[in-house]
C-alpha cells in the first residue's frame, strides 16, 4: 500500500487532516469514515451537523499520532483486474474528490478507495487523481498482469491511451504517474462509460468532494 499521502490540490487545513487519515489506511473510504465517526466525542461523526470543527480536528490529530490499523487486503482470483475510477467537481471549479473501486475478475470488490482533491478544482483534474489513486493502490496492494479502466472522462482517455497531449492545466504531474504506472501493467486497455452507465467510484467520489469542502479549519 501506499507510505505518504498522494499529491493534491489546495485543500483547507481540516481538509488536509483527513486526507492525511485516508492515506494512513491506504484511501479505503469507509475505514477511514468510520475510524474518524469512533474518534469524535458525543453523537457526532464526520459529516454530523453536530460535530464542530474543533471536535473534528482533535479527532483526526489523535488518529494521526496514535496510528491507524489498514484493512487486510483481499485475495483476488487472478491477476486479471478491473478499475473503475470517477471524478466529481461541484461548480467545475469547486470542491472535488476523487474515488476509485478494484475489482478482480470476477468483479468481486476489493477495495474501495476515496479522497478530497482541491476546494477550487476542475472535473478533469478530479478525473486525472482519481486514477492516479485507483494505479498507485492497485500496484501497492497487487501485482497486475491484466487490467480494464473504467471511465468516463474523454480527456483523459484521449491523453492518456491516446496520446494526446493534456489540455487541462496544471495535470501534468497526474498524467506523468499514471502513465508510469501502466507501463507496469502488462496488458491494460480502457472502457468509455457513458453517463447512464454504472460507475461505483462515484459515490466515493462525492464523499471525497464532501470533505474537500470542509471550511478553513
């Protein structure tokens, strides 16, 4: 799994914190969330109306240094992947996470994965960290031959499989790491989701705009 935090965009301080207690248990949204909910005092939890920022912040500085437990990672049955991965962005630029699902062959889940990307960032730069997350844990936890790229970001795909080059700014260093991580992979290939299609990565997404919307903290 991954050691430090993965890059992201401006993020408020509170913000910061948490993305900090994601990395710490390898971005696995639902670890993190509910790790976060038994640290604040009283009835409140992460997103409660009820918990104050300062709650909040004393609950993630005491996770932070009394460390965090990752989850066991789970057996795929081959080394056949699937990955979905999805970017959200409220007012395009806004608050934006970032979510990611690993599927084995079967399309069993794996992992789960979330994170805040930036409180003024684009849609595609949130679609850019959201493989880049999905690559960096994949990679950390496994040791893929095969694997199919769900998304639904056409510049993304048109960059990074199609080699064009990027037309967001400031994502060159999200297209540089992805592009090393698949060269890692054997045989890799994408999937163009449509808007109606499925994609389970979007409600991490969400969540991970949720925090990335946390105040000044």
């Amino acid at each position: 799994m991954t050691d430090d935090t993965l890059p992201a965009e401006h993020l408020s301080p509170l913000a910061t914190l948490v993305d900090e207690v994601l990395a710490d248990v390898g971005y696995e949204m639902a670890t993190a969330t509910d790790a976060i909910d038994d640290a604040v005092p009283g009835y409140g939890g992460l997103f409660d109306p009820a918990t104050d920022q300062d709650e909040l912040r004393r609950a993630l500085e005491g996770l932070l240094e009394s460390g965090l437990v990752r989850s066991s990672v789970p057996d795929p049955t081959s080394d056949t992947f699937v990955l979905y991965v999805d970017g959200s962005s409220r007012g395009n630029p806004g608050p934006a996470g970032a979510g990611a699902v690993i599927m084995d062959a079967s399309e069993e889940q794996l992992a789960r994965l979330g994170r805040p990307v930036g409180s003024r960032t684009g849609n595609n730069t949130a679609e850019y960290v959201a493989l880049q997350l999905g690559l960096t844990e994949l990679l950390a936890r496994y040791e893929p031959r095969r694997l199919e790229v769900r998304i639904d970001s056409m510049t993304v795909i048109r960059d990074v499989w199609g080699g064009e080059d990027p037309t967001e700014p400031g994502v060159e260093t999200y297209s540089e790491a992805v592009t090393t991580a698949l060269s890692s992979i054997p045989d890799h290939e994408y999937t163009h989701l449509a808007d109606s299609d499925p994609n389970p990565a979007d409600a991490l997404a969400t969540v991970g705009a949720d925090i990335a919307a946390f105040g000044p903290g």
